[in-house]
C-alpha cells in the first residue's frame, strides 16, 4: 500500500494546475491518471498546421496562475492567441452586441490556448520536482474510507491512501460515481461539432458567435506559431440538433 498525503485523481488541465500548486512543498502527492501518457496532439507542419480541437479561452487570472507555476513560459515559446474583441449576433439581424479590450482599458479579453499544450506545459513543470509523483495508467476501481483515511482501489497500482483526494477527473468522473455525488443534468438535444477552419481574411484576434434557428456557431481566432502574422486559423464550435450535425460530419 502506498501512502500520499494527497492524491489527485485525473491530469488533465485542472488536475495538472492543482498538483502544479501542491509542488515543492512537504506534503507527499500523486496525481493519477487513466491514460498512459499526455501527448499531446497539436503539431507545427511546414505548411498547414495540425491544432488540436480542444481549445480554452484564458482568463487573465487563470494566465496568472498558469505564469506563477512556470508554465505559461513554456505555451508561450508555442503558441497562443489574444483575444482583442469579441462579436455576436442574432442571425435574423434583430440584435448583437461586442465586447473590446480596448473599452475595458484591458491588453486583452482572454487567451485562446489548445488544451493540449496547456498541458503539455503543465507536465513538464512537474518534472523538476521531487513531491509530486504521477503515476500512469491508474484506474480506480473502488473507494474507501477508513478513519482519517481515503483508500483507492485501482486497476493497476493496487491500493493507494491518503488524507485528502481531490477529484479532477473529467464530466465522467469516477470519483464522483464511487461517493453518489448528486448530478443536475438535462439534455438540450444538441450535438457540438468542434474543428479548425482557415478563413478567407484574418480574425484580426476577434471571436465571432452567430446565433442561427440550428443553433449557435462560434469562431475563436488561432494561432499558427508564436508570430503569426497571418491570422487565418479559427477553431469553431458549431452547436446542432443531433439529425443536422450528423448531415454536416457527412459533409467531411
């Protein structure tokens, strides 16, 4: 049986941030994950650039943290874009409204970042440290709890224990099944189609919203390296009923 003081259970972007935070301190820390490894899927070609579907869009705070833990240096030598400008508006033309960096006093709305190079960063940020221990593949199985202690059951590293665990570990947490957590959910009877497109003009770093009767598309402007003067990528997120969106996968 091994013995953490804490263990983070899911290292995807949350749980990363958080063993990032518990780094070079006393306390003995694991964080666990599923998957074998974190590679990361967004790659620079010479010509057309393979991104990864899955972006975030920053919040200055967030940027602020992910600074403090040294990770931010690292995305920075990849590659981000700043939000300048943000448009949306109702496809029928009865309404829209924009938010500006610019009439906030503020350098920047928020930061578009591929998740997989945020934690791509945040993984190596892990490596120079000696308290933080990530262990791969490990899948809980079972959760117990006995005294002051939490016992976790996996598939693959037999028993770990610990004080405190903190469960990271996606919309599908296991962690959450194990304890019976109460769930609120509810079907909106919509599928989101996420892809990258090249536009014919540059976002010039705005993120447009258009609000259609299928639903609502969203662009969010990318970048293709660190100085990217083109601007002609946009990761989008494309919301429709399930028969519609399965008409446009067809079209690809």
């Amino acid at each position: 049986m091994n013995d953490f003081d804490v263990i983070i259970v899911g290292a995807g972007m949350v749980g990363l941030t958080v063993a990032n935070l518990f780094k070079n301190t006393r306390l003995r820390v694991a964080l666990i994950d599923k998957s074998e490894s974190s590679a990361k899927e967004s790659v620079s070609g010479a010509d057309v650039p393979k991104f990864d579907s899955r972006v975030s869009a920053l919040s200055s705070s967030s940027r602020e943290i992910l600074t403090r833990l040294g990770a931010w240096t690292l995305i920075e030598q990849q590659r981000y874009c700043d939000l300048r400008e943000m448009y949306i508006w109702d496809a029928d033309g009865t309404g829209s409204i924009t938010f500006s960096a610019d009439d906030l006093a503020a350098p920047r709305l928020g930061t578009i970042v591929e998740n997989s190079l945020v934690i791509d960063a945040l993984t190596q940020c892990l490596e120079s440290t000696c308290n933080v221990e990530l262990i791969r593949p490990c899948s809980v199985d079972a959760l117990e709890e006995i005294d002051d202690w939490v016992l976790l059951n996996t598939a693959d590293q037999g028993v770990l224990r610990a004080r405190l665990v903190i469960a990271a570990d996606g919309v599908n947490s296991k962690i959450r099944e194990l304890k019976s957590f109460e769930v609120r959910e509810w079907e909106y009877n919509h599928n989101a189609i996420v892809s990258t497109v090249k536009t014919a003009k540059p976002h010039q770093k705005i993120a447009l919203q258009r609000f259609m009767p299928t639903g609502p598309l969203a662009l969010l402007p990318l970048s293709s390296s660190v100085n990217d003067n083109c601007q002609m990528y946009s990761s989008i997120v494309w919301s429709a009923e399930p028969a519609y969106a399965e008409s446009l996968m067809d079209m690809t």
